[in-house]
C-alpha cells in the first residue's frame, strides 16, 4: 500500500506505509513525547506480532533518512478491525512535526483504508479534556455517543465515545475523501524531527 512518486501524497515528500518491527522504538519515542500515559515499546511491538485485529500506519519520508539523528516517522497511527467497524488505538504526530495537518492527513489516510476493507463505522476514546482532538474527530464527522467515566488509569479522566457512522456510504465519505486530496497537496515546510537521542 505504499505510494508511489507520481502520486499527490509525493508532494508533501512523505509517504504512507505499515508500521514495521523495526518501526517501533521511534514510535514509542513519539509516545513518550506526546501523551502522559504513554504505550512503550513493548506495547507497540505486541501489537504488531500478536494482535491479529490490529492495522498501523506511519507517515516517513520519501527519501529514506541518512542522519542518526533525525526520526524517519513524522506521525503514526492505528486501528483495531472488529468486523464492520475501525476502533481507532492510536494516532499522534512528532512534536516537532505539529500544526502541519499531519495528524488530520494521518487520520483521513487510516479511513480510507478501513473503508476499502469494508468497514461501515469508525469509533474512538479521547480525553474530555483534549480540545484540539475533539475539534478535529467532530470536523471530520465523529460524534459523541457515549462517556466512560474515569477511563484514563493515570489521572482518573473521563473520556468520551466518539462515532463516525456510515463510512462506508458516498454522501459521508466524499467530502473525506475531497479533504485527503487538499491535505496531499499541500507543501511540507517542517524540518526532518530530531531524536531524543540516537539508536544505539
């Protein structure tokens, strides 16, 4: 499923691919970066030899990276396919790579792929809290349809159920489709992100 260099996605210079093994202690660098529960590295490569359900993404450059110190995944993401249905895990973008729309593009890119695997509806937790989340999953059609209350294990944090139904119908799914092509297009002005430290 990866790109090829005459397609829109070439002109950000990045490209989507599966998460692989040897992705992993970059993801778990970003996780530690991004989220206050964060999964470690354990996690994320359980997910990938164990987890039969499981399906992740990552968005690296075109141009494999030659320095050490730079990171060659920009944002990342996944989902759990539970027959019709997408129940989004993860998603998140390199501290250093925000407010570029990747975590937007990542997103529409992980919808689209569920739906060509014949799922009708996508569902997700987040935070009550993550504001910026929230505005971003409701522009892109999620509601809310439920409350787990006290869901978040290291502060208690209630987290909302939100739904995206019908995506597997063309009147939901156009307009998607429509923002992916725009965010595809779009000139990549960041930096290659840097490690916290290299690999050893």
């Amino acid at each position: 499923m990866t790109e090829t260099a005459g397609s829109p996605q070439a002109n950000r210079a990045l490209i989507l691919t599966p998460m692989t093994l040897a992705d992993v202690e970059f993801v778990a660098e970003i996780e530690q970066r991004s989220f206050s529960a964060p999964w470690s590295a354990g996690t994320c490569r359980h997910e990938l030899e164990h987890n039969g359900r499981s399906v992740y993404w990552v968005l690296r450059p075109a141009q494999p990276q030659r320095d050490a110190h730079m990171s060659p995944i920009f944002a990342y993401g996944g989902y759990w396919l539970l027959d019709h249905e997408a129940h989004i895990m993860t998603i998140a973008t390199h501290p250093e790579c925000r407010r570029q729309q990747l975590g937007e593009w990542m997103l529409l890119e992980m919808l689209a792929r569920a739906r060509a695997s014949g799922v009708q509806q996508a569902t997700l937790e987040v935070r009550a809290s993550n504001r910026a989340a929230i505005s971003l999953y409701n522009k892109t059609g999620f509601v809310e349809v439920g409350l787990r209350k006290r869901y978040y294990r290291d502060n208690n944090e209630d987290a909302l159920l939100l739904t995206l139904f019908k995506l597997d119908s063309e009147t939901v799914w156009q307009p998607l489709h429509q923002r992916l092509v725009e965010l595809q297009r779009l000139p990549l002005t960041v930096a290659h992100p840097s490690l916290d430290r290299p690999p050893q």
